[in-house]
C-alpha cells in the first residue's frame, strides 16, 4: 500500500480518479460566506488506505438547473442543478449582478446539438457587446467544424466586465484635499500627457504650473457642462473624465452643482455614474456635503452598494468626516437595518471616518457610541491613554 509522506500533493494520485462530485452549498449573501458538504465518488485503482485531498481554489462549475422549490421552514429556494458532462478542467464562477445579455444560436453543423451562446452586460451597455457576440459566434462554429468535437455543455455564456483605466493621478489614488507641488519637469510632463489625451487644453505657455493646470481643467469641465446635451457639445475624453468632473467642480457654483446632480440623475451608464458622484462630493462647503448626503441616503437617486462609497468620498477630509460621523451616529439603528451588520462595508467605515480624530469631544462621542451600540466595531476593545 502507498504510505502517507511529509509532503502534500497538490492533485489527486493518477490511481484515483473522481467520478462524480455531489455538492451542496448554502451561501450567505450578506456575510459573503457558504457552508455546506459534499461526497466524492472515486474510481480507485490500486489498493490503498488513504487519499490526500485539497480544497484550494474551490470552484463550481457553471451548470443547467433542473428543479428549484421553495423550503418553507428555512425560507430559502433549494435549486437542484444538473451533473455536469466530464471535461478536462472546472473553472467557472458564480456572477452576482443585474446585467442583461444578448444571445445567438450556435450551428454545430451536426457535430452534436445546437446550444445557445450568450454574452451579458450591463442593461446600459448591451449595444456595445453585438460586435463581441459576433465574434464569439463565429469562433466558436469555427473551432465545433474545425475539431470535429461537440461542445458538452447546454449554453455557453461570456460577460463583459469593467475594464482597468491607467492614467497619471494628480495626487495618488485622487484622495486628499491637499495640494502637491511637482518639480517644474513633472508638470510639463503632465500637462503634455493632458495634451495629448485632449484638444482641448489650451496650449499657452505656463505662468504657474499648477495654476495653468487647474484653469484649464475648469475651463474644459464649464465648456462640458454648460453644453451638455446641445449640438456641437465638448465631450471630454473618457481618460480624463473623472479627473475634469472632479476638480473642475472644485470652484463650482451651486448652480453648477445641481445641474452635474441633474445629469448625474439622467445618466445611465454605470462608469459614468461613478464619475460623477465623485465629482459631487468635491465642493467643500459644508451645505453642499450636508445636501448630498441627504440625497444620496434616498435609494431612487443612488443604490444602496453605492452609498456607502459616497460617504467615504465625503469623510475624507474634516468636514466632510465631521458630518458623515454624526449622521451615523445618530441614524445608527437605520443604517443596520439597511445594510446589516454582516456588511464588511459597514464594519470598515467607522474606523474610515474616525482615523484622524484627535480631541477630546471627538474621544467623548466615540466612547458614548460604542457603549450604546457595542456590536458596531471595537466598542468593548476601546483603550482610552490619556
């Protein structure tokens, strides 16, 4: 018989040979967790008394559901999916979202069944995905005929997901209301990777680098905002955008901040949205910060997993922090039954917004909060050096 070693492999032994895995997970949602069992029928063999397993990178494949029922006692659906087909590797997730697809019939040209093809995105952005869905359509017919292979699986699903901008930051991840004073080379380096993203920056020689730099980022946010939606309106490069919303509304107005908060309402893309709620948050007068988290608190204007990224944005700086830390702490109870305690979200943003606190009133509330509501974070850990 094979004995155990020291050491641990990272697959299962040649001799032993999975079968057929039955799985059945309960998750949490809100905890971001799952629990559950399963039960591995192997073909082994040799003759043995051991078989080393692992569960790194658990993955679960993506399946045809056959029945889902509802369990009154446990208030839950139990949906029961179909075997999967064997193949050579598992690797698949769940997605978790409110995306819509489109979809085509794939021909396999009677190497097997046809089966359908489909690619999500958000609802928004579901013209954008027509030309990858065509390719993929193509592809696939392509490699059936050319491989001679059946596809195994009933569908065959892609999503487009959110890609990664790189683009130079004014100040590192665009946090902070400071100011920072590059060597004179930088600026000119910077200022010339804004003219060649944009027309638009006007080419006049610098006075003041940074001066130079923030009036022309106003003048391009006030050309695009004041021309919004009008023929002949200035678009702003897609690379730019967050960079020109947010410190063009820097000076604004509060006419200029309602109008970007009425564009914010019409705007359907999910990026965009993102960039303008940012930009809201940047005037740093306190009724523009207190009208905004009125605002926002209203789920019809900003989604709840949305919410608690506008209060970071607005706790950081003292203001900003001053305000959020008292509407938390005097809605607290609202807050938990929207958002609940299992949120990591919620746990991580009252140390956010008291991190910098250092007065003795700030020392005073934060031990009365925690004393009242202990379950909110380190309420009974709390150290007080005085």
């Amino acid at each position: 018989m094979e004995k155990p070693s020291a050491e641990i492999s990272e697959r299962l032994s040649k001799s032993v040979i999975p079968q057929n895995y039955k799985i059945i997970l309960n998750p949490d949602l809100e905890a971001g967790t799952f629990s559950g069992n399963v039960n591995i029928r192997v073909d082994i063999k040799d003759e043995r008394d051991h078989i080393r397993l692992h569960t790194k990178f658990l993955q679960i494949q993506n399946v045809k559901e056959i029945s889902a029922v509802h369990n009154e006692i446990n208030n839950v659906d139990e949906v029961t999916f179909a075997t999967s087909v064997p193949m050579s590797t598992y690797l698949a997730c769940f997605v978790i979202c409110d995306f819509h697809y489109l979809e085509k019939n794939i021909n396999s040209n009677g190497i097997g069944n046809d089966f359908k093809l489909r690619t999500f995105a958000q609802r928004d952005q579901l013209h954008k995905i027509k030309f990858a869905l065509d390719i993929a359509q193509r592809a696939t017919e392509f490699y059936i005929t050319y491989y001679q292979i059946p596809f195994p699986l009933p569908k065959l699903v892609t999503f487009n997901l959110k890609e990664s901008d790189i683009w130079i930051k004014i100040n590192n991840n665009q946090v902070g209301y400071y100011r920072v004073n590059y060597p004179h080379e930088m600026w000119l380096d910077l200022i010339m990777q804004l003219q060649l993203k944009s027309d638009k920056f006007s080419l006049l020689p610098p006075t003041n680098d940074y001066e130079f730099l923030t009036c022309n980022v106003r003048k391009l946010f006030l050309d695009w905002l004041n021309n919004y939606e009008s023929d002949g309106a200035d678009v702003v490069e897609p690379d730019l955008r967050d960079l020109v919303y947010y410190y063009g509304m820097k000076s604004g107005t509060i006419e200029e901040w309602e109008h970007l908060w009425q564009i914010y309402l019409k705007e359907e893309d999910v990026q965009e949205r993102a960039k303008l709620r940012h930009a809201l948050e940047r005037r740093t007068m306190l009724v523009y910060r207190s009208m905004y988290l009125t605002l926002a608190w209203e789920e019809k204007y900003i989604r709840s997993q949305d919410y608690l990224i506008v209060l970071d944005y607005l706790a950081q700086s003292p203001i900003g922090a001053a305000l959020v830390w008292d509407d938390v702490r005097t809605r607290w109870p609202q807050y938990i039954e929207r958002f609940s305690l299992n949120s990591r979200y919620l746990g991580n943003m009252i140390p956010a917004i008291t991190a910098d606190f250092n007065s003795e009133n700030r020392l005073q509330e934060m031990e009365t909060f925690f004393v009242k509501y202990p379950e909110a974070g380190a309420g009974r850990q709390l150290v007080v050096v005085h």
